[in-house]
C-alpha cells in the first residue's frame, strides 16, 4: 500500500498494531478442538492395524498405560507451555527462557508439522477416495482376489492421488484461513459430534453381525504370549501420536486458550475420548473382520484393503462403507488443521505475516513437498525407485519423511518439552498455568503430573528414541 511513505508502514498500520491474536471463544469449543486434533488416522487407522499385528487385547492393555503414564502428561506439558507462552511454540520457548537454544525446540515442532501434514494428507487422499468410490460404484469390485490389487493399482497413479492430496489440504487451509474461533472451533463444534454419532452406528451394525464374538474376544481377552519388546515400543509411539504429542501442535491451541480454563481436566478429557474412539473403532472392525472370515493382522492396508471385502459382502454395506470412510475423513481434516497451525502461528506471531498469507503459503508449501511424497509411496510409485540413504539403509521418500518425524522428531521433542520442564521453568509456575485462575493448586493430582512428566514420561520416550535408532541401525 504505501509504497513511497516508510511511516505508513511501521508502527502506524492499524493491523499490525493491533495485531489481535485470535481465542477460543468456549472451554467447550477449545476442549473440542483438542479432542479433534487427537481423533485422527491414529484411532480408526493405525490402531487398529496395529493391534491386529500386536495380537489384540494384551496390546490394548499396554496401550491405555502408554497413554496414562507418557503420552497424558506430555500433553499437559505442552498445553501449560502453550498457554503460558500465548505465543508461537517457537515464541514460547524464547519467552520463558530467553536468550537459551530452547526455541530450536520450537522449530523442530514446526518442521514436523510441515512433514507430517505433506504425507498424512496423501492418506487422507485415499480415504477421500475411498469414500467417493462408495458413492459413484459401491464397493462391489472389491473381492478378495480384487481388492489388494485395486488399492496397489491406485497409490502408485501419478495424477488421481495427488488431486484428492489437494482436495485434502484445501479444505484444511479453507478452515485454518477462517481463524480460531469461526475456523477451527466452529469446524470443531460440528465435526466431533458427528464423528461420535457416525461411530456408534458404525459399532452397533458390526456387533450385530453373525460371528462377530471372535472379534470382540480378540480385542478383549488378553493373550500375552502375543507380546514382545516391539509392542511396548509400538505401543509408546502410537500413544505419542494419537494424543498428538510432540510438535507443538496441542501447545499452538492452548496458546489460544483463556486462563479460566483448567488445563488438566481438559487433558483428561481430551485423553479418554480419544482412547474410547480408539477402541470404538476397534469394535467397528475387528467384529466384521472376524465375521467375514478376514485376518486382523494385514497391517497398514486394513481398512483400504481388507474392510473394502466388507462392504461389498455384508448387508448395507455400501452405506456403511461410505459412512465409514466419511468418518475417517472428518476425523484426518479435524487432525490436519491442527498440524498445520503450528505452521501459520509461527508464519503471523514470529514473522508478522498476515493470517490469510501464511495460511496460503503455508498450504501451498505443504501440498509441493506432499506431491513426492505422494508420488513415493510404492516401489511401483513414479519416484518409488528413488532411495534417499538414511542411517546406513535408504528409504523411499515417503518413508522418509514418516520414519524421521515420527521415530524421532516427534519423541525429540516431547523429550525437549519434558526435560524444558524440569530444568529451564519452575514448578510452581508449571502448576498454576495447569490448574487456571480457579484451580487447586495443592491437588495431589497436579503433584502427579510434574513427577511423572520430569521422570517416568521423559524415559519412556527414550526408549522410543533408542528403539528408533536401532531399529533403523538393524535395517542398515
Ligand atoms: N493425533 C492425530 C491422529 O491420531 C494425528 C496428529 C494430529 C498429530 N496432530 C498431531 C500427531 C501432532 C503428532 C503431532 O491421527
């Protein structure tokens, strides 16, 4: 605008002066978010499989002490951190310890929150697919001689997956571009409700079906000679994950929290509804599985591959079928706005950037660097022949930027955020950010929290980051 007057465009311009950071208008609305960022492809997709893998009910069991003792806390390490700082990740670490390398912390966060959402929204591309395919054929074709193939045959398309990848991001961006309270809280208020009432019927029409005892019984009568060192670790990382713990994306939305708000009630709340989704949709799954003869344990490919022989089998199940892949969409869009808003806080709060031009150059750097990734997901992809080396082995690019986020960016920086609380902030301060303007801070529970999060939390992500490490040494 003022191009030849330098004064118009420092402290004068109305909107950068007011620079007004947006809030949760409701506890409710802030606490639905959180759930929505946790409710993702890691409840209805990843756990599942990777129960099924893990032989079922004892894995669970692992799990749910994952989620209380490591990934609970770390998420209440990062909603205090978030709120406290009202700022970028990257801002609150400079905050609370200024002129300490604490905030690279902060960027790592970042950095992950790019990766991760340029290969989550290839996934969430497939689901699209998935579902339109309900819509237009049914799901028919989909045999059990057929349906690997089919799902083999579309990944590796050099167009198709790409324009449902865009479809996926522009409809995250669309959300993000509107702001806090008309963004993501009003998305927020409607989609989680809807996600919950899909679910349910989704739950009720598999416990029905003929046969689907077995299912129920994978999931709940514990086998633990099913178990080896590998679960715990899978178990550890996916509590991680599903919780959303990590880069900053759960301190991002407490930054734009009020003081009122209790924090650890809300952590709790935000880790019960998640794991309940999470066993829901086992029990949308493994009963129908069973009952339909199919193995629980095909891995990544379950519910693309194996739920797909369902639908075309069982009674209504091309409704339930796109019901189902509706689900899975709402449930990734709730998750990838939050990834992506770590990215656009930093882009206004650090870099002054207007809101709608860091959502959009955001959202269009995600999309470039998800478009090899999308294009890599298979030895059969177009760049599935590209290895990139990575300690001492090589990975397809796709695997890449999921083996480095999650095996060790993510854990990094739960660690970072841990080991920042013990040693750059003070407990007393961490305690009352928890418990708000009208909380106890003497309650025991709060007392807990530090412990486990300045000991138990920071070892068990250790061993993720050793695991990782190894894992990757062994693959070399
Ligand atoms: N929790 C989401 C899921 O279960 C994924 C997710 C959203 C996430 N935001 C995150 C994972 C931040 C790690 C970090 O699918």
């Amino acid at each position: 605008m003022a191009d030849g007057n330098p004064h118009l465009h420092d402290q004068s311009d109305p909107i950068d002066e007011q620079h007004v950071r947006g809030k949760f208008a409701s506890r409710l609305g802030f606490m639905l978010a959180a759930v929505g960022s946790a409710v993702g492809l890691g409840n209805i997709w990843k756990f599942p499989y990777i129960t099924g893998e893990n032989g079922g009910a004892a894995f669970i069991l692992i799990y749910l002490a994952c989620i209380a003792v490591v990934a609970l806390p770390a998420l209440l390490v990062e909603f205090s951190l978030g709120r406290h700082g009202q700022t970028s990740a990257i801002g609150t670490y400079r905050k609370i310890a200024p002129g300490t390398p604490w905030w690279l912390n902060g960027l790592m966060g970042v950095l992950a929150g790019f990766i991760i959402l340029s290969f989550y929204s290839a996934v969430a591309g497939w689901v699209l697919k998935y579902m339109i395919v309900g819509i237009v054929d049914g799901y028919g074709t989909y045999t059990k001689e057929a349906s690997g193939s089919t799902f083999g045959a579309f990944i590796v398309q050099p167009v198709a997956p790409i324009v449902y990848q865009f479809i996926a991001m522009l409809l995250t961006s669309v959300i993000i571009y509107a702001g806090i309270e008309k963004g993501i809280e009003r998305a927020s208020k409607y989609l989680v409700p809807l996600l919950g009432v899909i679910l349910i019927l989704l739950v009720v029409r598999s416990v029905t079906l003929p046969g689907a005892e077995a299912g129920l019984a994978f999931m709940f009568k514990p086998d633990f000679s099913k178990l080896n060192a590998t679960s715990f670790l899978n178990a550890v990382g996916l509590a991680f994950f599903t919780l959303s713990v990590g880069m900053g994306a759960m301190m991002t939305y407490a930054s734009y929290v009020g003081k009122e708000v209790h924090l650890g009630k809300t952590a709790l709340q935000v880790a019960v509804f998640d794991t309940g989704v999470a066993i829901l949709s086992g029990i949308a799954i493994f009963p129908a599985v069973f009952a339909f003869d199919l193995e629980p344990s095909s891995g990544p490919g379950l519910i693309f591959i194996t739920l797909p022989q369902i639908f075309a089998q069982m009674p209504m199940g091309r409704l339930v079928g796109i019901a189902f892949f509706f689900l899975i969409f709402i449930a990734a869009l709730t998750s990838m706005i939050s990834i992506m808003e770590p990215v656009v806080t930093w882009l206004v709060d650090d870099l002054n950037v207007r809101r709608h031009l860091a959502t959009a150059s955001a959202g269009v750097a995600i999309f470039l660097v998800g478009v090899p990734a999308c294009l890599s997901v298979d030895d059969a992809s177009v760049l599935g022949g590209i290895k990139i080396p990575f300690f001492g082995g090589s990975l397809k690019f796709f695997d890449l930027l999921d083996t480095v986020s999650q095996n060790f960016m993510l854990p990094l920086g739960a660690l970072g955020a841990c080991l920042f609380l013990l040693l750059a902030w003070k407990r007393g301060a961490a305690i009352a950010e928890v418990a708000g303007t009208g909380g106890n801070t003497n309650s025991g529970m709060l007392q807990l929290w530090y412990w486990c999060a300045v000991t138990i939390t920071p070892l068990g992500i250790l061993a993720l980051l050793v695991h990782g490490v190894l894992g990757m040494i062994g693959k070399g």
